[in-house]
C-alpha cells in the first residue's frame, strides 16, 4: 500500500482505520444514476469473501457494511470486554485499598505532608474516617480484600488488582465521561464505539456495542457515555431496558409474516435512502437504517439470547437471579455471558445507575446494600467464564469514575476521590493474583505505576489488538485518536 499523504495529509498506510469525508461508494452513488454503486458493491463483495462486509439494502443497492468484522492492529489476547460499571464512586479504601495508618490517625486531620488536598465539597480539612470493615488475605497471591466482597474474594488469583488509578474528573459529570470517553469534555466517541469501529461486529445479528444497567434511574449524562460522537452513529451503543424483557417489541405481531415485514422494510429504506444520498452528513440516518435491518434480523436471534429459562437451575443459583438483592444485577451479569457467547464485542454494565455509589454520608449502609447485590453476580460471572473456557479470550474490568477520600464527609461518608482509586482487570492476557501500583499510606494520591484514565484505556484497546495511536478517525481534516494522544499499554498487566 502506497504512503504517500492523501488529500488529508494522512499517510494512505494508516487508512485501515481512518475514515475520510468524501468515500468512493458515495462518488459512485452519487453519479450515473447510482449504477456505479452496483459495481463497486459486486467488487467489494469478491475481493474481501467476508459473508457480511456488504450490508443488504432492501429494495436499493447493497453497500459496504461499517460494522464488518476487521482484522486487528496485531495479535490480541482479548475478543471482547464486560465492563463493569460502578456508578457514583466506590470506596477503594473500604474494597481493596488496606490502609492501617488510616485507623491509626482516624479523627485528625490530613498531614500536611501528604499534599493538596482537592475535593467536590472543599471539607479538606474534616477529620479522617476510620473503615470499619474487617480485611483478610485471600487466594495463593494473599490479596487484601474487605469483608464487602467475600464472593469476589474467592476469585482474586484470577483478578489483577490496579490500586493506582487516577483521573482528572471530580465531579460525576466529568468523572463518567472521561471513564468512558477519556476526556472530562462531551462530544468524544464512547470506548465501546471506539471497539466497534476498530474491529466491527463478529455478529451480524446482534450489536456489536451493548448497554445494560441494573435499574431506570438516569446514569449521569445519560446516552452520550455509549455514544459515538464526531464518529457515524452506527457505532454507537444499544442498550437494553431493565426488567424481564431488555429488548422491547422484539417479536412481531401476531399474524404478521416474514415477507410483510421484508416489503415494509424495504420501502422504508427506499425512503430513507433516498434522503439519505441527498444528506451524506447525516450518520444518523445510516445508523437508523441499519438500526431497522439489524431489528429485523434480532428477531432470529436475540429471544434465545434473552430467554433465561433455558438456563439451568444451578446456573441462576450461581448468579443470585430469585434473590431480591442480587436478582436485578444477577440477571445482568448472566445476559452479558450469554452475549460473549455470541461473540457481542463490548459490554457495559452499570450498578448503582444513578450514581448510587456516590456515599457523601452513611457509607456503612450504601455500600453495605451495594456490594450485597453486586459481589455476587460479579463472582458468578467471572466462574462461569472460567469454568466454560472463555475467561482467557474475555476481558473483564470492574471500576467507577473515581474513588473517595480518606476524609470524612458528613461525620459518617466520604467525598469524591479521583486522586487516587482502585480498579481492577480479569482474563483477556491479563495476568492474575497481583496488584498494581499503589496510592499513598492514606490512599490519597496514586504515588506509584500510576495508571491514569488513558492509560486504561490504552491497556483495554491493547489486549483487543488495537493500538490506541494507530486507530485514528478523521475528524474536521485532523486524525482523532481514541486516548486524545496521551496514555500508553502497562505491560505489567500481562
């Protein structure tokens, strides 16, 4: 493939994954009266001999597929990620984060000695507040883990514990939307899109991108964290309803045959199309189109995905799905298993949708009720994969937008803490039984193998195969990058 710069001033190399204005299915789509398009489709379809690299546009001419499965940058260890979402904040000082001078110095104020002191609600100087939970070493690797998470606790040699994270949000707004999109800013593509954009879909019937959380309430800045910014919408996120039935109107109705819906799909993506060829700007409408065709094709597939009956009893047991506390995200985690499954590149679940996490005052009871519905599921999750071979290709990550301080808020909670907090990566090449890094004597600041947000998701996009300078998408004539240029792969993971 030739070097030499484009018409962008991007060398020709790079276009794998880079997307220009101006593409040469829209010149010939737009001249001689489409014809061009037909050709162009029929070469595609035999030079790639991929079964979806080109999508069917009923009652139109078929055109190239933006979720076709690619090759990655370079070997990868991971084929999918679980992402699973702490809304709010977890207390990394009360989950995996032991800090015996923090009880030793409880009820003083923070040594000048340990720096700045920045929070959401500027209580610097409240007292520090003791954990009251009780810590214990766990697995062949002796992990501290708190007696919150006794499920998770069982699966530590499997888990690499990253006790050094840092970010730059400090309020939930700005926090959530650099875990997802690496900038505190609005407007950037999602990770999940990021995913999808990089490597398509290995199932043409099901998204590539999907979004579930454990309860209605707004997840903060709501569906901009799993959207695709500046890049087409089709690469955006689905999410899936809460409850008994994730997606609704999945059936048809009754009485209604295939071919109706096959004439009435194909006249609305005539319409669409029409208008569509006449406003090349607008994504939206591609990913509406697509959107209706991958509706259509669900309707093979996704009612055996979402129906848990098929699960056996011992499998529900596993996941707490019958237990009031751990019915909602048990029924979440085993969903997300069951799409691995089949082969669904990126899953996001949230807990505690609404930021629930988020323990300003009374951390004992919110976190307590928190970690009772979660650590179970999670554990569940991360045995299944285990027990069924596909831990080792699933790469699963557990974290919120930051931690809390060691300060006390309110007598009895504490505030936001991006400083300095605690994640942690299972399977995918990531090499369990060990932490990572580690924050200060009172769990403050990241003091060493800091790993900020970009970082992270450098890390994540390195085990898919991707190489986070190397995936690129051309933005208003620049080449935008899914770490905003910063952060690097930490090789101590693997």
């Amino acid at each position: 493939m030739s070097t030499k710069p484009s018409r962008l001033g991007v060398p020709l190399s790079s276009l794998p994954h880079t997307t220009t204005p101006r593409t040469r299915r829209e010149f010939l789509s737009h001249s001689g009266a489409g014809f061009g398009a037909v050709a162009l489709a029929g070469l595609m379809s035999d030079a790639r001999g991929e079964a979806h690299s080109v999508r069917p546009i009923h009652g139109s001419v078929q055109v190239p597929n933006p979720l076709a499965a690619k090759d990655p940058h370079f070997a990868a260890t991971a084929k999918r990620v679980i992402f699973l979402f702490m809304e709010g904040g977890p207390s990394h000082l009360d989950l995996f984060d032991r800090k015996p001078l923090l009880q030793a110095l409880a009820g003083q104020t923070i040594p000048d000695s340990f720096g700045a002191v920045v929070t959401a609600f500027g209580e610097t100087k409240s007292p520090l507040l003791a954990s009251k939970r009780k810590w214990k070493q766990h697995g062949e690797s002796g992990i501290w883990v708190s007696d919150w998470l006794p499920q998770t606790a069982e699966c530590i040699d499997d888990i690499a514990v990253i006790r050094s994270c840092w970010a730059n949000g400090i309020n939930h707004s700005a926090g959530v939307c650099q875990m997802n999109t690496c900038s505190i800013l609005s407007g950037r593509p999602s990770l999940g899109s990021w995913v999808s954009y990089g490597l398509g879909s290995e199932n043409e019937n099901l998204p590539a991108f999907v979004v579930m959380q454990d309860n209605a309430s707004q997840v903060v800045n709501g569906p901009r964290n799993w959207g695709a910014g500046f890049m087409p919408a089709v690469y955006q996120g689905t999410r899936l309803r809460e409850g008994n039935q994730p997606i609704p109107y999945l059936n048809p109705p009754e009485g209604t045959e295939q071919s109706q819906q096959l004439a009435k799909l194909g006249f609305l993506n005539r319409l669409n199309r029409n208008f569509a060829n006449q406003h090349p700007e607008q994504t939206e409408l591609e990913a509406r189109i697509a959107s209706y065709e991958l509706a259509f094709r669900m309707q093979s597939e996704a009612p055996d995905l979402i129906d848990l009956s098929r699960e056996s009893a011992a499998t529900k047991k596993l996941y707490g799905i019958g237990t009031r506390e751990t019915d909602s995200f048990g029924r979440l985690c085993l969903l997300a298993r069951r799409m691995a499954e089949q082969d669904v590149r990126f899953i996001q679940l949230y807990h505690g949708a609404g930021s629930k996490w988020d323990s300003h005052a009374d951390i004992e009871r919110n976190h307590s009720n928190l970690c009772r519905a979660m650590d179970l599921p999670v554990s569940a999750l991360l045995k299944d994969l285990k027990q069924r071979g596909m831990l080792d290709e699933t790469l699963v990550v557990w974290g919120g937008e930051f931690g809390r301080t060691p300060m006390s808020e309110r007598g009895n909670g504490r505030d936001h803490n991006p400083s300095g907090f605690t994640m942690w990566m299972a399977g995918g090449g990531v090499q369990g039984g060990q932490t990572i890094g580690e924050t200060d004597d009172l769990g403050l600041h990241a003091v060493s193998d800091r790993l900020h947000v970009h970082d992270l998701h450098a890390t994540i996009l390195h085990l898919l195969g991707l190489g986070n300078m190397e995936l690129t998408y051309i933005h208003k004539g620049r080449p935008e990058r899914p770490t905003v240029n910063e952060g690097s792969f930490f090789e101590g993971l693997v």
